[in-house]
C-alpha cells in the first residue's frame, strides 16, 4: 500500500469527519454536535497561517486514511515558535502501515518550510500504541501538563 | 508581606531578567547571550495580543519577586483558543509566600477577561517544589510531551 | 491454539533457559554466565515455599511458550504477606495468543492457594506491550521504584 | 539536634505506634484496630530474621522521631536476595532534620551487614516531601507497580 500526504481539501470534508470523530471518540467525546465539525473544518479551509493547517494520509484507492493538525504559536525561548502537532489519528484498518509516522513526518517537513523546525506534541502517558511510534520519530520529555481546573 | 501582581514595565528590565536568568539556570541554560534576554524583553514591550505577555510580583519595597509569561494560542477543539503559561519564576528568596500562586492566579484572570478561561502549563515530572503548589491550583493531567528530536 | 500452565520441571532445563535467557535479553543483560541460569533453577527445582516457584506455558506441541517466577514475602500490613510475581515472559512468535495472561491467571490461582491473594509486580513505565495486558488484569498504582545506588 | 539510629525495642511500643499511626494516616487508613498495630509490633519484636526488622530514630531527649521497617526477600536474579523498605516516616514536627536519611542509610548499613546490599522501596509517584530526598540517597527507575485488583 502506498499512502500520499497533502493538505486537507473541500472535497474532503465527509471522510475527514469521519476520522475526526473516530479522533474525539478515542478521548470520550462522542455526539459532538455538527457544528463542532463545521467549525472546525472551516478554519483548516481558512488557510490562515496563524491557525491550524490540516494534512491528511490518502490511501491508493483515494480514500483517507488518517489526518493530523498542527499550528505554529508563539514560544517565548525561541522568537521563531514552535510548531504544536495537536490531533493525529489512522483509521483502525489502516494501522501498522506506516500512516500515523508518514503524517508526522509531513508535518516535520512542513515546519522546516515554515523556519520554525520545533515540532512538538502530547500524549496521553498510557497510549501505548501512540508511544511506540513516537519513542520511534521523537524524544519522550519529562514535561506534564496542568490544566486550570474549569 | 503583600504581593502586588502587574504587567511587566520597561523600566523592569534589570530586575526582570536577573529573574529571568534565574529561571533559565533551573533548566540548565546558564550564559544565554545578552540578545537573548533583549529579544524577550522587547515582544514583552510590544503588548502584541498574538504574543507573549508578562506579569511580574513587586514586593513591598517595590522589587519584583517572580514572574510570568504566557501566550494566547489556537486550539483545534476550542474555536476560541487556549492559555499557555509558559515561564514561572520565583526568586529563592521569596519562595513559600504565595508569589507564585499570586502569578498563576492573575494569569487565569487576564485569561478570563481575554474570553480565554482555558489555561495550561506544562511542568517536568520531578519539579517537585512546583507541583506541590499545581496540585492545588490546577489539575494533573495525564498528558507527556514528545518533542521532534533536532 | 490451546495452552497448558504447570509447573517447571527437571525435564524442562534447556527450553527453560532460553525463554529466561529471552527475558533477561528484554533487560539488556545477554551473556549471562551459565551459572547464573544453573543457580536459578536449582532453586525452581528445590520447591522451597520461601523461594520462588516457577510455572510454565506449553503449546499444543509439548513446547514451552512462557514462564513466570514468583514469591510469598513479608508485606509489615499484612501478616499473610504479599506474592510478588517478578518474571513473565513469552517467547515471540506466541506472543498476541493469551500466554501471558494465563500464566498471570495461574500465578493468581496459586496465590488463592496459599492464603496470599495479594500479588503484584513491577514494570518499566515504557513497557507498553506488557501494560496493555496489565491494564486488563491488574491495577496500575502510582508507586514507582527507587534503588539503592550501587 | 543529634539522632540516634537503634533497633526498635519493647519499652518503645507506645511511642512506635504513634508514629506507625501517622504512617498509616499518610496512606489515608486511618483507624485501623489495635490488633493491626500489636500484630505488627509483635512481628518486630520476634527478631526473625526472614520477617521484618524495624529501627527508630531517636532524639536527644529520648523520643521517637521516627521510624523504618525492612525485609530480606528472596529475588530471582540474585541469590542473595534483596532488601525492601517498605515503611519510613518522620513525625511533623521533626522534619527537614536529617531523620528519615538517617534511617535509610541505617537500612543501608543493615543490608551491607547482612550480604545483601540492594535495597529498594516503592513510593508514590506524587511523594514529593520523599522524593526530594530519594533523588539525592539513591536512584529513580522506570519501574511501576501494578496490583492484582480484589
């Protein structure tokens, strides 16, 4: 099997909902309204630098195997940023092909166009699938996260 | 002692970066060249609302004590972004009174006035002196960062 | 495929070897002397209750699949004390096939027999093969391991 | 102040269960019968030596500041088995003074005297009091505990 990365396009809005459901089912968010997905997807469309951009993985028969999102924001040590790989997901019948590593690496490649090469993310610490590719394409980190309790 | 807690001022300069240098020397960055502190000090000054601000915590006699940076950024699940805190730093002189909470407590509130309530940090796992006042502010997550190996 | 759970025996020597010699290799430590697995089993074949005890997983075909050593000591909370399961090991090409968790099972049933229901053990945070196994039959706890610096 | 290290005795008993007490209260049970702490005390008082052994730490004026209990255990990869301290505790009032190093390597030199210097301990990735003191007397591994769930 061969997989293409490229930016997420219009047309492919229906399958990459999908994955983006199949995405926030694996955090327990499901029956996310419409419009979360609406929103969502209209920014990736906005092609604005200072928002998300979206890439997905394209299988051989044109069907979309898996999506990443990134953003480049502001680090206060590095006046060029950083670039923070928020959302990676490879549909279950497309796992161990290598789609999860090639999105990554697209977005490897797409921060060196953009001069900011730091690429970072996070991860659950029990997503042992997850860990085994990453442990793999980059450094595991001590660094948590605290979130403001809300 | 009372801690007052403002945005960071030109004239702090000197004193904002023997902090800043402090905190640098806690992850093992001694000798930062001169620009380093100028370059950071300078997007603090711009008050640019897509960049870093600081806060800083002025003692009774008028001598900072701590400070703080954070940043606005986009968030893939939160059309209206998130708060990244990102620096924390307390001199050790002025540790065990309330500084550092005083800091991360006005941070959530410029977040708040910002429409921005979500705030996080990331912090390493054996900080422990720091994670002892998080746990009382904020809430562990089970997140690990992963960074592109450079 | 259905699998077998006995203890080790005499007869098993050689093939036990090479399962341990397997495991010993997930730690890193390959060329251990001969007499390291001669004494080992020695103290299998001894069946001395205060010494561990060894079980074995056989195949359809009379082979060894995996092995588990275990011991009752102490615990100072509780008089019955505590089993501590410290080696499991399933050699690779069984792997995926229910091994682990049967020998797991059979050290459980074993500890039921004794009197000391309570079993534990330890695993490296990144042995995320093993822990996708362990989520399912035990509970993570937040302890981790400090050793003595020799 | 000077402490002084010393096996636990039976004129101790009283003083020993109040810190024992406090101990447990740490792991929230608290309230648990009289006969959890006369079974534990006997146990020490028994000076078997494949059960566990306890010191205290006792200050100048004579008093309990705090107290360890250890155990030799058999362990499969070396035959002279290892050392587990399970329980440490320093009263409140007596901490930041040297008490529970103190202890730990009074464990130390117990386990060098008994042939079997490895000595180890589990304690709660959230023990930050602990772990400052842990890092600097010996070595964090990746190990994590799991316990069978009953």
């Amino acid at each position: 099997m061969s997989v293409t990365i490229r930016p997420v396009e219009a047309a492919d809005k229906a399958e990459w909902q999908r994955l983006f459901e199949g995405y926030q089912l694996y955090y327990e968010r499901p029956d996310l309204p419409q419009e979360f997905y609406d929103t969502a997807f209209a920014r990736l469309m906005a092609r604005d630098p200072r928002d998300f951009a979206g890439l997905v993985a394209v299988g051989d028969e044109g069907h979309l195997l898996g999506l990443t999102h990134y953003v480049f924001h502001p680090h206060m040590w590095r006046p060029e940023g950083v670039c923070y790989l928020q959302d990676l997901f490879t549909k279950p019948e497309a796992r161990g092909q290598g789609v999860a590593r090639a999105l990554i690496e697209a977005v490897y490649a797409a921060a060196d166009n953009a001069g900011v090469p730091s690429v970072y993310w996070l991860t659950q610490e029990f997503n042992y699938a997850g860990r085994m590719l990453y442990d793999k394409v980059a450094t595991r980190t001590p660094f948590i996260r605290y979130n403001r309790a809300l």
